[in-house]
C-alpha cells in the first residue's frame, strides 16, 4: 500500500494494458499506479513517462521485487500468461489477467490451482460483464423480461488486419481466441450453462499472405453451438472488416427477444441529395466503445481485495473460455462437431 | 351506381389524381372508376387506357352530364376547386377535394355552404389522419399516454423544385399551401384547437431563376404559432430539398412525447471501409410513403357516402388550413406577427 | 388464356394462397384469377366469394380439367406438392409453387424432370428474392461494394406457436422447412454458392405438449455452415417467439458489411416519463413485411411464361433448400456434422 | 502556477461546478485544481474533500486574494455573473464563465470591456461546440457537404422541473436562457450569422404552484427567427418533460441535411411479446451527453492562456445569446415579433 492507497503494477504496454494504466493512475479511488512492465524497456519508459509515474522494469522479475506493489495487471502476450501469474500468485500479490488467460485448459487449471494455494484474488478480463448495457441485459434475463433464455447469438468483427504472429493458429489460437472469447464468456453468462458440442467453420479471406505457410489460419469465424442445459449459442468472429469495431449480441427468450450494440457511432446523420441516402458514423475501436467497461472492471478488481471477496469473473470463466477456444479450433482444423 | 357500386370521376389526371384513380379502380370494394377528367384531352384519354376504363373527359362540364356517376375526386389546380365544387354540389353529386381547397377562407365558405345546401358530402383530402402511424399516435394521445399535449412540431420537406406556376405567392399561396397544408391539419388534429398567433419567415434558397420578378416568393419557411387553447407550435416546410421526402412531427406532452415518421427507407444498411460510415435508402415521395393511407383516404370516403355519415375530414378542416396559410404568407410578406 | 390474359388457378386458400390469389384478382397486369382449389369445399366456395370470381373447385384433378386455365400456383401442404406439380406438368400448364419444394431431395429431382419433359415453366416461391431490399442488397453485393463475400447470417422468427402437424418432423420436416427454407435459399443467393458442410442444433422450448410424444420437434434451431466456395453461412430459426415477426440478414464482406431487416414497424416513437424509455411498434407478419414481394414474385411469374424464358427462382433452388433442411435436420437428430 | 499547472479555481459547487472541478482536477494535463468556491460554506468544504483539494472558499472575494490561481471558472448563479467576472478581470486573472453570461446585454459589454481593459481571456461556457458530433457537424458544413445553410432547428428539453427561483421570468430570465441559451449559441454558430427577427410563444404547463402569483413564467417555449443573412431558424424548450434529456438539431442546407442528436440512449433493446413493443432506455441528463464536451471546452480553456490565442467561445458569444434571450421573452410577454 502506498499513502493507504492499493499500488498496482500493470505488465503489459500495449494499447490494453495502457488503458488499465490509466485507470489506475487516475480514476480508481483507492488504488494508484505504481509501475508499469514492458519486456520493451524504451516502451515501458515511455508509458511511465506518459502515465507520469517513477517506477518501470523490463522485466516481471524485477516488478515482482517490488515491495509495494499489492496487486499486477496481466495484460502480455497469452502465451506468457501461466508462468507470469504463477510468479505473481507465489510472491502473494493479487491478478487481473487480461483474456485469453492461457493457452490451454491444462495452464489455467495450474494457474487457479496455485492462486488458490496461495489465498490471492484472480480475476479475468471479461470486461463486457461491466459494461452498463451488458449489465442492464443481465438484469432484464435474470427479471424473466424475455421469460427462459433459448438462444444466445454473439458476434465480435474488429477492423483491423490480424498481425503476422497470430498465423500459427497452434501457437497463437486465433481469432477465436483473440477476438471471440468476449463472446463465449457473453454466452456463458447469459445462459449460465457451459457448451456441450460445437461446430465452427474457419476461413482466411483477408490475408494472402499467409496462405501458403499458414494453411490453418482463418481470419473469420462462424459456429453453431448447444448447452449443457439444453440452450442454443451461435457465434461469429473476424478480424480486418475495416468498417468498424462490430460487436452485437442477441439474446432470444420464450417470451421477447433483446439486442445489445449496434454499429452506431455517434448521433451525426448526414441526408444528402448527391447519394440520396442518410449516412452516419460507425464505432472506430473496442477502447471507445468499452472505455467505461474497462474502468468498471479495474475498479471491481480493487473493490474485490480491499473486501476479500470473489471476483466477479473467475479463473474458471477464464478457463472454459479457453477450453472452448481449443475445441473450436480442432473443430475448424478437422472439420467435424466436437463434444466438450 | 353501375352493378351496385359508387361511381366515382377523379378530375386531374395527375400524379396525386392517378393515385386516387388507380385506387377507385382497383382497391376500394364498394366503389369502380366510372371516368378520368383532364383539361388536356391528351392527358384524359391516355390515364383512361391506363386505367383500362372507357370514359375520359377533358371538361368538368362534360363529366357533370356522365348521369352515371356518383362522385367526383376533386384533384385540379387549387384555383379551380371554388368553381369546380360548387358545380359538383349544384348537380348533387358527391366530392372528395384534395388539398388545398381553394385560395382564401371566403371561397372555402362559400363550398361549404352550397354543399350543405345540396346536402352532399365534402370530405377534404388530408390523408395524412388516415396513414397508420399518424391514427396509432393519435390514439396515444387520445388515452392520455403522453399527458396533455403541449407543442406539436411539424415538417415536411419535399424533394423537387417547385415548378414556376408556383413563383407568384399571391397566385399559388406558395409552399405554405402546397407543401404545409398537411402540416397545418396535423397541428389543428393534435392539438384540438385552432392556430391564435403566428410568425412565419421565408426565404427563397434553391430557386436563383425567381428572385428578380418575385420577390416574394419562398422556397423554404419556418412558423411559431399558439392556438386559442394555449398549446403550442411550431412548423417547417420546403421544396427542393432533393435527399429526401422528409415529413416528421413530434408532439410534446407533459408526460412523455411522441414521434412520428423518419427519412428511412427500406432497411438495407451499408457499411463500407472505404467511408468508415453505415448508409441507408431515404424516402424518395410522398407517393411511397402515404400509400396506404390514400388508400384508406378513399375508402373512408365512399364509406360515408354509403352510410350517410359525416367524412372525417370536413370542409371546415380545410377551410381553417387555407386561413393559416393566408395569415403565414402575411406574416412572410409583412415581416410581422398576425393574430388569427 | 381469357380475355387475353393468362388464367390462373390457386391452390389452397390459406393465408400464402389468398395473397397470391388477391394479386393475381387484381395486381397482375397480364393474368387474372380464373379458379381457386381448396380441398375443403367450403373453404374453396368462401374463397371465390371473397375474390368475386365464378370458378372452386374441391380437387386438383377438377381444376385440372378447366381448360381455360394456364397456370397453377400450388400453395397445398408440402406432402402433396409433388404430386400436384407432376399432374399440373402432365397437362402441359405452368406452375408457382410455393415453399418448400417437397419433402425429399428426390421428390424435388422428380417434378423438376418431369416439368423439364413437359417443356412447362416451374418457379420456387422464395420470394424474399423479389423484395424491394433483397434486390438493392444484391445489387450492392454484385457491384463489389463490401468486396468479397465472407459470411452470410440470415434468421427467420415466426411469432406463432408450430401447429401440431408439425410436430413430427419426419413427416413434416420441422421448422428448417417451414421457417427456414427462406434463410437457406437467401444465403445460397448471396454466397452464390452450395451448403457443403453443415452443423445444427434443435430444442423444443415452447411447445410442452409435445415433449412427450415428439422427442425429436424443435421449436428453435442454430445452424452453421461452410459453402462449397469457401464462404459461410449461419442461420437461426424459430417459431412461437410472440414479440414480432424477426427476419434479418447480414452480409459480411472483404470491405464491408450490408444489414436486411430489423423488427422496427411504422414509424411511431413513444417516449414516456412513466417508464424513461423510447418504444417502436414491431413488425407483426411475414404478411405485412412481404406483402410487395409476393406482388412482384408473381408478375415474375407471369413475365416468364409470357415471354418464354427462364423463371428467377427455379427447381433447382427448391430442390438445394429441401436438400439443406433435411441434412439439417439429421445433423439435430443425430448431433453430428453433416457433409453434402 | 503550481508545479508549473495553471492553477484553477471554480467558482459555484453546484453540478455544472462539480463537472468543472473534476475536470480541473484529474483530466486537463496542463491544470490542476486550486480551490473551489461556494456561498454556501458547508457545500464549498464538501466539494474540497470530494475533490481531494486542500482549499475552498465561502466568498469570492477570499478566493480572488489566493495568489497562487491563475484563472477562475464562474459556475455561481446567473445574476452574480457580472461582479464576480469584474473582480476576477481587475485582478488579471482569466475567466471561463457559464452560460448564461448575464442578465442584460449591458452587463455582458460591461464584462468584455473589463476583461478587454485588463488583457484576461474570457471563454464562455457554450460546451456544444466542444462536442464531437456537434464539431463533425460543422466540418460537414463548412465543406459544403449540404450546399449552403437554409435553416437551423434546434431544441433543448430537460426532464427536471424548474426551480422556484425561475418563476420570476424578469429575475430570472428563464427556460430560454437557462435552456435554450445552448440553442441560440448552436443557431449562430450554424448560420454564422445574428439574429434579425424573432417570435416566440410559451406557457406553463407543468409547474401549476406558479400560475397564480407568476403569470409570466413558461416552462415550454417555440420560437422562430430569421437572421441578418437571410438563413431562417427555430428553436424549442421545454422545462420538466420528465421523458428524457432530449437536445436535436437539425440543419438544411440547399444539398442535403444533418441531423444531430437522439434520446436514445445506450444500446439495449428489449422487444417483448407482452407489449409487442421494441423499446429502448432514454438519455438522462445533459451531465452524460455532455461529459466529454465539458472536458474538451475545459481543455481548450487552459490552452487558450497557454498559447495566448482567442477563446473559441467569446464574450461576443455569450452577449448574443443573452440579447436573443431578452427579446425572446419580451415577444413572449408582449405577444409580439421582436426585430433585433
């Protein structure tokens, strides 16, 4: 604790990992901003110079022989998830690991196993749960507003190009993971039941140029999918659409229907006679669209130490979304419905 | 009658004459198209074979010995409905006159009268109370879901530029008339009452052609009125606009508001990453958008032909909304508020 | 042919037969309505009575022996259709069926042969192809304004309850035919291409009566789908869902995405202090929505058998739709992937 | 200047105060906040401890002798306007004062002249023209994207009912000052112009407690205009509507229109098949619509003193707003049109 205050530390100086910064070094009342981690020491120079803080490492040994740190925000590549949590949770300090929380089922299964070994909070980065239309769907589904969920229909579009390294869909697990766990952590939150058999379908239509090496990768995504308890999900995910940031959920009811998001920026229509039609602007990026989410969400992280209580999303949301992800991939790579 | 149904005459051969010509012909059970009237004989004689009917006109006077017919749609110039009327009434025969009905309050009084003197139904072409939306929002005023009214707003825009028989106000009474009459009824409707102050501004935006020889003339007009029961409101109106037919209004209430109408038309939206902006169709006519509820229009007015009932848009309706136009276009000329 | 116009005859006088048999009475310049069938005697009579024409018959085989009719659109229960069609084609007359083709893929092969040796046009009624919106969003697709198709995400919800003799989805072939046969062929139209691997899931969530007796019925259904050129599809169903007739498209493309359809009604906005929400009316039925397509869908028909050439929607198109719903519904019964 | 941050002190810890001071306090890079002021004691220590501040002030005057500030914001009530803006000019301290500038068009000279003699800046506080849609929209007009302006319309209506110190129009100059000033401002930055003529009808149809001893006071209020360059205009305001928050405007141009603004607010529609009815949550409050363009105005405030530039919003600005407001209550008082 620094003047009473939780210090946390955030790895990770990317674009998410600048927003949880941010956060902390501003809008999270009983939490400041004690360091930022990036393996980049000239990018974790910048982002501490930026965020006007002292402290910054290059590395997460270094952050972790911090003494006043109390809590780290993940938010480094997937594949360094596991064994940077399992440092934080051994040196007792809490987590907010950004999604996707591993690689595999079997890394996220070691990774609650030592959080809860050693008593630390570990939360994961669904911060659409916190999102207030998100929320306000929830309470409408838990009022019985649609009567009994039937289906839940999720779709996630990002404008931009996927970078070279998520190709190998074995070492990077692809869009669905980089893209479409919001929406698989969406329907098993509105169904509250997890998937029972699945079928996606891959394809790459935007980036030739990693045809020939990267047979397997796709850059847009469908899949049909059933509950445990007896519930529908369909899921849609691409990335490089450039027209805008498209993220929309549907969930049917056996009594109403809710839609959730829209592509609508903000409220400017020009009608003009040169086309005859009425245009408006379109929601450029996830950071605007979810910028209140992701304080919500940092400031639950807090709130769940401070109280010691469960966070609002768990390891076990983290990890069945991972799981998921997985057989959604062996589903696109061998072509065939899988059972979880 | 002809084999048990009204025999209904359109005079005017027009776009808006068509529309109720083609409806008597097709669409209205108890009625069939008996013959068109065109001052032009080509103009007659060519609807009539579009409309596969064997009589054509190409005078009222004509049309008025055709003993065969019951009523007359009253689709002419606005200068001509005094006469055109009062010679229908004379011959007993029934009228449904389009909007607007004549050029001043002293000529609108004086169809009145003959009609009433000949006992024969008057109903006046503002289809607009007919168009399902506008009955749905006058219901809902109706039950008080919106409390009390206190201001209606209303525009309509049209697309196309006014022609030049248009340009000398004091011979056309100008867009007030042609294009906001409909304006002038909706107000009248929602608020109950009649229109007490008003003070309009015109102006002429799109037509450079009529500036030196009329002066006068407006293409575009704004209006803030009371009404005698101290409601409130406002109106907008021009012709050129080229992007769209835009009609909308909007009624304030002390409990809530109601709107009604919008440029969209059919849903097809566009997203495009060249423009970063979605698009959609807008409303192109009049025609499109109140189809049905010319439509309706007509069948309401046989139906009060049939039972001997008063039509639900009388000739005092249309009398009131000649006198707001001739106040607006005072308040235009005169730059000065007029009390009513 | 009478009166120079194509004779048409309806069969069946359910809610899709009167619409067809109401446009071709009045809206279809070249055809008129010269008889309709309804094997229910009464229903036939009262039919004819309401669309003031001279000739019911109770039976096909009846019909069929009025020489003066040229055309039969068959509007009868699917189970009957191929038999029907065959007879019709055997007499050398014209045929609109309506959705779906038949019950089987072979059925479908059979009329298509058999209309093919009788040199007698056949057209599918899938006339979402007709719509004014469809037609503008292909135009949009094929002129490359949202480049490349990826995905296509087409879904139809009913508002009514199944009927019972749906229930048995051998015999009836369940919602995917009944509801879906639309989105099916809508996204063979815009991908251009053939459902190649599908997967499918079916619940039954709103009719408890059949629960016991009907295992395999599903009320809602979730598909996802590969086409044979590489492209996507997903598509949800379902019946009974009461808010609103829901019927939308998605189209995703390389440089864009094009959305059909929303449950938005007329245009009237209710804000209301009482709740602080804005409320729309929804779309009621396929009837109000679609009411011009069947209107076009129709005049298509009768263009091709007048001029000789090929229908829009042909055989071919009813035939891949019974073909996908049946390997559609495999895939829910026996939970598996389904190549075609 | 502390720590090399212009120091600020805002002056008034009402809402729009409070919006101020945390903007002060935590999102302008270049301040930090010094003090905050308010009459009443109490609210102003409240407003210190809320903010983390260490001073606060009873009085201006005390506020005016901390060396430390470099600029004040002045959110007191409209009648103070005057003296305070005088006493923070005379001791050469920069001015960000609220809408309304003042009570008279005299006061607001009197304050340019000061602020002019003693070489401060002062910005008033029109925020709109800080707001990201409302910018866009004038980027499209100043690039001809709708020809030339016609007319502007624009309407403010807040859901909470007027304070009793509003009763007394001539104190307090009402709903078109403390509403609609936002919409003459957005009217002259639109048009580019003045307004020349005006007419403008209100009521009270809300606040019953005022009828009787304040028969002058409305709570609802249409007006229209029409400016020096011959653009024409319209505005509306309402006090009390309960619904929503609900700010629109709409601008013609000779090619095409914009329009800006909605009441909807975030994206969660529920259609439901109880009501058959979509329906959506409303805007609450200006404090939501507006956060981001109460933050960029604040920023824009500290770089006007920065950089030594003209504030974007002038004291010019402010006058015109309140002359339009004086003559807009004497039209409505007089039941006259009022020529500026």
């Amino acid at each position: 604790m620094i003047h009473n205050k939780l210090a946390v530390c955030v790895i990770g100086a990317g674009r998410a990992g600048m927003i949880h910064a941010v956060n902390f070094a501003k809008h999270v009342p009983d939490a400041l901003l004690a360091a930022v981690v990036d393996t980049q020491e000239e990018a974790a120079r910048a982002a501490a110079e930026k965020l006007d803080i002292a402290h910054y490492y290059s590395s997460c040994a270094h952050a972790l022989m911090d003494d006043r740190i109390d809590a780290y925000v993940v938010v480094s590549p997937t594949k360094y998830h596991m064994e940077t949590v399992k440092a934080i949770a051994e040196a007792g300090k809490h987590i907010l690991c950004e999604k996707p929380m591993a690689m595999t089922e079997e890394e996220c299964e070691e990774m609650i196993r030592v959080c809860r070994q050693h008593k630390v909070k570990l939360q994961l980065g669904f911060m659409r749960r916190f999102d207030e239309s998100f929320r306000q769907a929830k309470n409408m589904v838990d009022y019985g507003e649609i009567g009994e969920v039937v289906m839940v229909r999720s779709n996630t579009r990002g404008p931009s190009i996927p970078r070279p390294w998520m190709y190998d869909i074995r070492k990077s697990n692809g869009p669905l993971a980089e893209v479409n766990s919001h929406d698989i952590d969406t329907m098993r939150w509105f169904t509250g039941s997890e998937f029972q058999t699945l079928y996606a379908v891959g394809g790459n239509y935007r980036c030739p140029d990693a045809r020939e090496q990267f047979p397997e990768f796709y850059d847009n995504v469908v899949m049909a999918a059933s509950f445990a308890n007896g519930m529908q999900g369909m899921l849609d995910g691409a990335q490089g659409v450039g027209y805008a940031y498209d993220a929309k959920v549907e969930i049917l009811g056996t009594k109403g229907a809710i839609s959730l998001g829209s592509v609508k920026g903000n409220d400017v229509v020009l009608c003009s006679s040169a086309s005859q039609r009425g245009s408006y602007p379109l929601v450029e990026s996830w950071r605007t669209l979810f910028k209140d989410a992701y304080l919500k969400e940092d400031r639950a992280f807090i709130d769940c130490i401070l109280q010691d209580k469960e966070p609002a999303v768990t390891g076990i949301d983290g990890k069945m979304a991972v799981k998921v992800v997985n057989a959604g991939n062996i589903s696109i790579m061998e072509k065939r419905m899988v059972t979880l």
